[in-house]
C-alpha cells in the first residue's frame, strides 16, 4: 500500500479513484472503499473482521508501479492514522 485517499463525503474522492485506477501504473481496488481500517464496533461497512489476507488481496500488483485506496471513512474515526502507520510505515 502506498497511498491512502482519506476525503469528505462529497468532495470527489470518487472522480478522484477513477482517475487513479484509469492510470496504467497505479492499482486501487474496484470497489472504492474498502473499509478495512474502520473499527467494526462503530463502522457498518467495516470489512477488518475479514483480515489481513483478504486486505492485501485487493492489491496484488502486475504492471502497477504503486497501489493504495481511497475510504472516506477513515477520517472520522481515532486512531486510524495509527493503525495506517502500522500496516505500512
């Protein structure tokens, strides 16, 4: 991972992850937001309960020179810079 896009609702993070993944160097997943970061005790949409595997599945790259995801989530919840920091110094 080595790119984390963390924006408001409604401030183009979508325009902005399709422009990522039209590039042919850059790989995002195809969903948007991935959620996995997001306590699940709090996030509806947390997907961290299926782990780690599962997490750096959506970013196996081929051609791709870098990779990362957008979660707009991620801004509204403590301690999720941290945890970004621990999967990926």
């Amino acid at each position: 991972l080595d790119f984390v896009v963390v924006g408001a609702q409604k401030s183009g993070t979508t325009w902005l992850h399709e422009c990522l993944n039209e590039h042919p160097e850059i790989l995002v997943p195809t969903e948007k937001e991935v959620h996995f970061f997001c306590p699940t005790d709090q996030c509806r949409f947390s997907s961290s309960n299926k782990g780690r595997r599962w997490y750096k599945s959506k970013f196996q790259k081929t051609n791709e020179i870098i990779s990362g995801e957008s979660s707009t989530d991620y801004m509204f919840y403590p301690g999720i810079a941290e945890l970004l920091y621990q999967a990926n110094p």
